[in-house]
C-alpha cells in the first residue's frame, strides 16, 4: 500500500508537471548504441528525470513531432524493453524516478552539476498565480512585518548587546520548503509563525512572488539581489523517501535544487560550496559537520548588492567618533549627505536610495532617552510599517552623518523559533509526513535552524548576504555496544550456499589436537 502511494504521488507529480518545451530535447545527439542508452532517457540527453516522463506522456498522447530527429522518443524511453514504446513504459518510468529519488547519484558541486531538478519546470497550476508582478497583498506585508520583528527582538534578545543581522526573507524562504513537507499541528505551527496563519498554498504563492520581484531586468540600475534554493537529502532509503509531491513544490515555488548525497565529508564540502557561490562568496560556509542523525538539509541564499544613487564622495567622508552600546568611544570614518527624513515620537530616521531605487537603506535613531534595548524591545509591526511607508509622502531632508560599517553575524534560531510559536517541529512529536514517504516509521524533526549574514556599508553602496539551513534529523537508534564472544570452549562450524542458505561443510570443533 505505501509503494502504491509512491507511485500515485510520483504520477500526479508528472501529470501536474508542465509542457515540455523543445529546450528538454538534446541538441546534441550521440551515437545510438547500447552503450549510452539510459534506462527512461526518452530525450536523448543522457540523464532520466522527471522531464523524460512528461515528454513521453505528451508523445503517447498524440504530439509526435516532439521528436523531429528520429520521429520518436530515444531508444531508453523503451524502460520495460518489450521492444515497442507503450504506456507500460510509461508506467514503468514512473516507478523508476520514485526510486531515483532516493538513489541518485551522489553530487559533485560544480555549476553543471547535475540534480534531479535538472529540467524541470514550474507546474500549470502556478502560472498566472497571485503576486506574480502584482501588487503586493496587505495581508501579505502585515504578516511579514510581523515575521520580521518578531525574529529581530528574539534574535537581539539571544545576541545580549552584540551586533545582530538577520535576513526575515531568507529564513522564511528556507522554513517556507520546510512546510511543505509539515503536516498536522506541526503545519498549522508553521503557518502561524510564517504568515501569522495563512495557509502554506497561499504563503507559496506568496514567498514565489517575493522571489520573483528580486530580479533586476534593468540595464542601467546597479543593483542585484540572487536568491538560490536547495535541497539535500542523505542517499540512504531506510531513512528517508522524498516524496515527489514535496518536491515538485519546491521546484514550483522557491526554484529549489534537489540533491542525494553521502552526508560525508564530500556532502559537507558540496553545501558550503554551494553557499560560497551563491552568496557570492560573501558566507564562505554555513555547516561545522555533518551529525550522524542528519537526513536532510534545506538551503537558502540570498546575495545583495548595490549602488548608491548618490554616491559618497571622497570629500564626504571624514574622521569621527561612534559611541558603542556599553559607553566605549571608538574611530569611526563618517559618511555627510543630506537625505529623506522620517520620523515618529521616538524616532528620527533618514532612508537612502539605493540606484535605480527599488531597494533603500533606512537607519532609525532612538531618542537619547530612550536606550536601543528599550526600543527593540517596544518595536511593533505597526510602528516599524508607518516608519518606512512615511518615505515618500513629505519632502523633509536631514543633514546626516553614517559610519561606515562591516560586519558579520551568525545564530542558531531554535530559541527563538519555538518561543515565536512553532515548537513541535523541534520535537519527537513532530509531523513531517508530506516529506518522508517513511516519516510514520522514521519520524523527522528539525534538528536546528542556522542562520548567517555578512553586510559591508560603504560610500559607494551595500553588500549584504544571508544564508539559512534547515538541518532535519530522524530518530535513528542510538549505536549498540559491540557484543564480544571469545571461541575459547567447542563450537560447530558450517560452510555454506549463501544463495540457498544450505551448508556444504558442517562440524564441531571440540579439541584443537
């Protein structure tokens, strides 16, 4: 009954899968010998994955110049070889790619690397979906607003005075995947947090939409924001068995990567690899180790960086002094500019723009009777939205003067996470079954929540990046201490047929003269 489950999910997964497009079809074409023939590879490309099957499906339904090379799908899309391409063949592609899943062959990071996302696309039923270029949903602000300060406070609470960074986009992005494969309590848990109790299809649509209005399509603007999402899941069935429903989600929603891999040292190297890349080189790593009850981790990176739109110049910047939390005077280089004032009944602010000014760097400064832990901590969504929506409705300038400032940061945010109101997931009672296929005989949890950021704020603009891990574990039995046994008295002994499990020599050793 579960392998049936698999199989169904693993075919409304292909069914909901969209049109192939002639980008899936190889332009290079091998020789066609049974030596680079690949069981289910119905394009040709050398690789079987999920763009083989939707391919297929379309050809057995009638569009037969999907191939115009040979008239007809590669040799390996015969996957059951009765010597014909049928929808047996079909169905046995579909039970292939289930066991896949949780076979592939362990990645080798580099940018070509191959994935089982590779050649996928997002599914119809999220094209033309809300937030896609749209305006931005209020209730959609509201709860991010909320996410945002909620983890600020906790995290300030957690960093005791210290400087604090955190990035509410990329940890909603990496706990966002997470909840697609949360059910239950667990799930609604999620929801809470996450969108203050939208449901996980809407927050979908939602973070989607986010992530899509980050990318610059201007030529002139001198800003970029890349976010990259991944997924590695250890290369062990008895462990863990990905569903492909969660990760078709993750394909559609957040443009995840999807990897099986050792959980070694070489798993180790491949996502701080991949953390490097994709945060430019900014978060040089974000796993110490590799635990041996980790089973899965879920990756977020996020790479900011832009220009001013008016720039520093040299004569701008000068020598000063910056009075740090615990009353310590330090040498500080001071920025001068004359920028856009805001304002409310403890706060005066400035925002600067960054080019093409999409994106704008905003500093709040508290009152002098009102310390900075004091604020944070009467920080509320409401007062924090009216700060930054007051830019733009008055022309009021200020003379300000900003340190330069660079700096780097990094948390576990178990804490905080379960004090905001999502604590199952943390625990052995946590529902993770629209992950695992196997979750009711291997429970998941989240083992722990890892989050780093880097910002460098100068007179020409901003770099900034973030990086969150999701890191799921299982409850893998403790290891059992090695029993001893020491032949020292008479023993039998057999040779045996291991295919048959007869003996071909028995005895007894009673005397060893």
């Amino acid at each position: 009954m579960k392998f049936r489950k698999i199989i169904a999910a693993a075919a409304a997964l292909t069914i909901a899968a969209p049109a192939a497009t002639s980008a899936f079809i190889s332009n290079a074409t091998p020789p066609l010998d049974s030596k680079n023939i690949v069981t289910g590879d119905t394009n040709l490309d050398q690789v079987f994955n999920l763009a083989d099957i939707v391919l297929f499906q379309r050809w057995l339904k009638g569009e037969k110049d999907l191939f115009p090379a040979y008239g007809e799908p590669a040799p390996g899309a015969d996957a059951n070889n009765d010597g014909k391409f049928d929808v047996f063949d079909l169905i046995t592609m579909r039970r292939l790619i289930v066991k896949d899943i949780t076979s592939a062959p362990e990645p080798s990071f580099a940018p070509n690397a191959q994935n089982l996302c590779a050649g996928i696309s997002k599914s119809p039923r999220i094209i033309g979906t809300a937030m896609s270029g749209g305006d931005t949903d209020k209730e959609f602000i509201d709860s991010q607003t909320k996410f945002t300060v909620d983890l600020f406070k906790a995290t300030y609470n957690e960093s005791k005075g210290k400087n604090d960074l955190i990035s509410p986009y990329s940890v909603a992005q990496a706990l966002g995947m997470t909840a697609n494969g949360a059910n239950g309590t667990t799930l609604s848990e999620m929801e809470k947090v996450l969108g203050d109790g939208m449901n996980i299809e809407r927050l979908n649509g939602y973070f989607r939409g986010q992530r899509e209005r980050t990318v610059n399509t201007s030529d002139w603007a001198k800003w970029s924001i890349s976010t990259a999402n991944s997924i590695w899941a250890i290369n062990d069935r008895t462990r863990i068995q990905v569903l492909p429903s969660f990760i078709q989600n993750c394909v559609d929603y957040y443009d995840s990567e999807f990897y099986i891999a050792p959980f070694d040292d070489t798993t180790l190297n491949d996502v701080n690899n991949w953390v490097n890349e994709k945060t430019n080189e900014m978060i040089p790593s974000i796993l110490n180790q590799i635990e041996p009850d980790d089973v899965m981790y879920l990756v977020n990176a996020v790479a900011f960086e832009a220009q001013w739109n008016e720039p520093y110049e040299k004569y701008m910047v000068s020598d000063g002094k910056f009075t740090a939390a615990d009353g310590t005077e330090q040498d500080a280089k001071m920025m001068s500019s004359s920028e856009y004032y805001i304002s409310d009944e403890n706060t005066q602010g400035i925002v600067k723009e960054y080019m093409g000014r999409k994106y704008a760097f905003a500093a709040l400064l508290p009152d002098e009777s009102t310390s900075i832990d004091k604020y944070i901590g009467e920080l509320t969504p409401e007062k924090l939205n009216a700060l930054l929506k007051s830019f733009g409705s008055s022309f009021d300038m200020a003379s300000v003067k900003l340190p330069k400032f660079k700096y780097e940061y990094e948390n576990e945010l178990n804490d905080e996470l379960i004090d905001m109101g999502m604590p199952t997931s943390f625990s052995s009672n946590a529902d993770f079954s629209n992950m695992s296929a196997i979750a009711d005989r291997n429970p998941l949890h989240i083992g722990y929540v890892k989050h780093k950021t880097f910002i460098d704020l100068d007179e020409n603009g901003t770099k900034a990046a973030a990086a969150t891990i999701v890191v799921m574990k299982d409850e893998s039995a403790p290891a059992r201490p090695e029993k001893e046994i020491v032949f020292d008295r008479p023993f039998v002994y057999c040779i045996f047929d291991t295919e048959t499990n007869i003996p071909i020599f028995i005895g007894v050793l009673n005397s060893l003269s």
